[in-house]
C-alpha cells in the first residue's frame, strides 16, 4: 500500500528514511526488533497487568511470598493485589502508576537484583495507606475506637496502619527464603488437567473412603 504522499515528504524532511541502498537492511532490521517486541509481549504475558487478577503479580514468581500470604489472609475474600497497592483516584493515575511501578519490578527482575526482604517504597507507601483509609473509613473515624484503642486517633494520623496492624495481610514472614523454590501454578499456563492432588494421593483417599474400618 503506497504511502500518502504529505507523510512521505515529512519522512524525508526529518531525515527518518535511510538512503535507497540502506533501506533493505534498515526495514530488516526494523522487522526484527518489531518481532522481538511482539514476543516479548506475549511471552511475558504482558496483557494480563491491565487487569485485577492477582495472579498477574507473579507472572515472574517475584512476589510469590507476597501472593502465597495473601491467598491465606482474610482480605483475599475482599481486596485484590489492586485494591491496595495502585491508586484509585482516577483510571489514568491507576494505569500510570501500574506502569511505572511494573517497569521498575521488571527491571529488577530482569537484573536479578531482587532483595530477600521486599518493601515497599515511599510512593507505595503513600497508595497502601490511602487504600487502607479508603477501605475502613467507617473503623478508622469511629468514636467508638478511642474508648478502647489508646491513641488511636494520632497513630491513624502520624503512623501507618501496618505499624500496628502488623500481620495484615502478609504475615510476618514474606521473604523469598521462606518459600523457597514454592511456585504457585499460574492459570495462564497451567494445563486444564492441572491437579494440585496428587493421583497416588487421590486413589488412597478413595479406597480410604469406600473402604472405612
């Protein structure tokens, strides 16, 4: 398909169209990287971090400690990863901030610069906290609370609510070292077959039951 001719003269204006005996081996080249970028892409699943799945977070297995604690919380039955760690102010603050905070967990883990012990930074210090207010205003701003919490009124103010609130919903223990090599089956590439029972286990648990003493 021929090119309009106003888009042809702005290419050779700024001098974005090599000379004619380049140009093989420039749109070759061209191809390439326009191939590696689709791979990519799809290789790391890259669709899945527009959505609220929590299983996006350890597409790379980096949070796997952060998402293990987190299915075995109470907030799995009410908050996703989404909830409390983008903002929730206006979609494009949301989807900028998932952006950018993606970039820099990619990078690192492209790196393998990972820490044992990941914490959270000042900027996700400041989303969590709000979420957290968000969530439990009602419980936050109760009178009720200071009758019974000492203080409660300045700790909500001048600390965060984890300080206090110090096994909500990770636990205490979360570094990479307390999993191990633990990786949790991923729905986007796991078999539809995929048993988390073992068959050997699964067959003596029904001979066990039809078979009771």
């Amino acid at each position: 398909m021929a090119l309009p001719q106003r888009f042809k003269r702005f290419l050779f204006s700024k001098s974005l169209v090599p000379p004619r005996r380049w140009r093989p081996a420039a749109t070759f080249v061209v191809a390439i990287l326009l191939g590696l970028g689709v791979f990519l892409l799809d290789f790391s699943n890259a669709s899945s971090y527009l959505s609220d799945d929590p299983q996006a977070c350890v597409n790379c297995h980096l949070m796997t400690p952060q998402y293990i604690t987190w299915t075995h919380s109470s907030h799995r039955e009410v908050a996703s990863c989404n909830d409390c760690h983008v903002p929730h102010d206006n979609v494009a603050n949301k989807y900028f901030f998932k952006a950018k905070d993606g970039l820099y967990h990619a990078s690192i883990f492209t790196m393998r610069a990972e820490p044992q012990v990941i914490r959270a930074r000042e900027p996700s210090i400041e989303v969590i906290q709000n979420n957290c207010i968000r969530c439990h205003q009602t419980q936050v701003t109760d009178a009720k609370m200071e009758a019974f919490v000492a203080d409660h009124a300045s700790s909500r103010t001048d600390r965060t609510c984890w300080e206090c609130h110090r096994d909500v919903p990770h636990g205490r223990v979360r570094s990479l070292s307390s999993v191990g090599a633990q990786i949790e089956p991923i729905k986007e590439y796991s078999p539809e077959d995929l048993k988390v029972i073992p068959s050997w286990l699964e067959e003596s648990m029904k001979s066990e039951k039809s078979n009771p003493e």
